[in-house]
C-alpha cells in the first residue's frame, strides 16, 4: 500500500490548529494528528485544543481524499472540507465546518485517502 503525507488546518475560537500525519492510502479512518513542527508532538486534536470550540478549516493531501471529519466516541460529529490536490489551497482556504463543536479529549480527526 501507498502513503502520502496528509495536511491541513483547523480553525477554533481560540486560533489555528496546525495538522500533518503520513496517512496510508485506502485505510478507513485514520488519524490526522498535530503537527509536531508547530505543536512541539504530534496529539490528537481533542487533546491539543480541549474546551476550544472548531468553526473551520480543511484537509488537503497529493491524492483524493475521500473524506475528513472529527470521530467522536465512534461518531462523525463534525465534516471538515477536504481538497484533493495541494495546489487548491490557496484557493479555497479555510471553510466553515459543517457544525461548530467543542472539542473534548478523545476527538480525533480522520480521514481516509485514496491512491
């Protein structure tokens, strides 16, 4: 199986979450983790933002990705936009998600990709 790096950004009332993760191509709900250039470690995001309430953001890898949201006790609680290709983002930036949710320890942000 392939991999790809996986991307992107999440926007919370408190400010930016930046996210980046080697995902596996075709594997079900995967999780894209913080970035440790900018997070110091790689944490889930429930983790890194606890009581920080999301409002935005998206996920982009080199690839398709077939989807991206926030996995809650084994439920989608909240859709992230996701762009298939790097170069779309500085067109599209950062897009409302599909409800604004607190986050709380244990929230994960998933994704699958597709080679």
């Amino acid at each position: 199986m392939t991999t790809q790096i996986v991307a992107g950004l999440l926007q919370t009332n408190a400010g930016y979450i930046p996210l980046e993760t080697s995902i596996t191509d075709g594997s079900d709900n995967q999780e894209l983790k913080t970035d440790e250039t900018y997070t110091v470690t790689s944490q889930s995001i429930g983790t890194f933002a606890d009581g920080q309430t999301l409002v935005g953001g998206y996920v982009n890898g080199l690839t398709n990705i077939f989807y991206a949201y926030v996995l809650r006790n084994g439920t989608n609680v909240c859709n992230i936009m996701s762009i298939g290709s790097r170069t779309c983002v500085g067109q599209q930036g950062i897009k409302p998600v599909s409800n604004s949710i607190t986050l709380k320890p244990g929230d994960q942000k998933v994704v699958r990709t597709i080679a």
